[in-house]
C-alpha cells in the first residue's frame, strides 16, 4: 500500500507550488503570519473564481516565531494525526528570519509532531544559523532534533543550506 503525500510548506508566503502539484501530493498545508494568510486567502479567492477546480491549500495563520504551545499543538495537529501518509515538510527562505535557536527548536518539534509517521524535511534556507556549511556539523545537528540527513548542498547567498534530511 503506497502512502498519502502531504505537503506542509512553512512559511509559504505567495508561494504556489502547492496548487502545482495538486495532481501529486494528497494534502497540501501552508502556515505563515497572519496578515499573510489574510493576504493569500484573498489571491486563492480571486483564482477560485477564475479555476473553480482548482485544489487549493489548507492555510494556517501563525507565528513560527513564537514556538509555543499553541504553534506545538497545530503542528502536532497536522503532522501527526494521519498514520498511513508521508509528510513532506518544506522550508525555503523561512529559518533565516527566525531568532537565534528557534530554528532547531521548529525542527525538532516538527520532528515530535510526526511521531513514527514517515516523514522529510526539505529545504533552501539558512539551517545552521553560524552559516556553518560543514556537512557533517549540519548532520550531528540535525541528529540533535530528531533529523537525519541525506542530502546537503552548501551555496552562496541567504538561504545558504539546500537539502533534505528523513526521520530516523
């Protein structure tokens, strides 16, 4: 039996890849900020009336910023309620904004949020936040949240760090 793909991008912005790959994943997320959502919601309304078919999002208004119990328990929510999917979680340009140290805490309690569920964290971002590019620093910290890496690609730029890491 092959799993159910979700996707849960974090930090999603304009982003539309969600609404591209509707013939691919099952289930797509986005959380951002609130007056984003607010924003996003009103761009998915104006191409609903123009593609009444089109499969849009699931979007969540929330602070990644703010890692409390609350952000905890809408991410427990929506990783770890499924027990037969794959989530794919996605972070592109979004841990480079976050505070000193949120970033590993978000991994790892998105990691937690998955449980036993299969799960990869994709990303183009700024993850080791020393900009360490050092491949096997990156993957003892990963280990460190619950992540392991399998793939890393150090580039120029902000958001320094492309690649994905599974549960495991």
């Amino acid at each position: 039996k092959q799993s159910k793909i979700r996707l849960v991008t974090m930090g999603c912005g304009y982003d539309i890849r969600s609404i591209k790959l509707a013939n691919i994943v099952d289930e797509a997320i986005e959380l951002d900020l609130p007056h984003v959502i607010a924003a996003k919601q009103n761009m998915l309304l104006r191409l609903q009336k123009r593609r009444p078919t089109a499969t849009l999002p699931i979007l969540y208004a929330t602070d990644l910023q703010k890692l409390d119990d609350e952000l905890e328990s809408l991410l427990q929510g929506i990783l770890g309620r499924d027990k037969d999917w794959h989530t794919i979680l996605l972070f592109e340009g979004v841990l480079m904004y976050l505070n000193d140290g949120i970033p590993m805490q978000l991994l790892q309690v998105c990691h937690k949020s998955v449980g036993r569920n299969p799960a990869s964290l994709c990303f183009a971002d700024a993850v080791i936040q020393n900009n360490n590019d050092d491949s096997e620093f990156a993957k003892e910290e990963l280990a460190k949240v619950g992540w392991k890496l399998v793939d890393w690609l150090p580039k120029g730029g902000r958001t320094r760090h492309m690649g994905i890491a599974e549960t495991g």
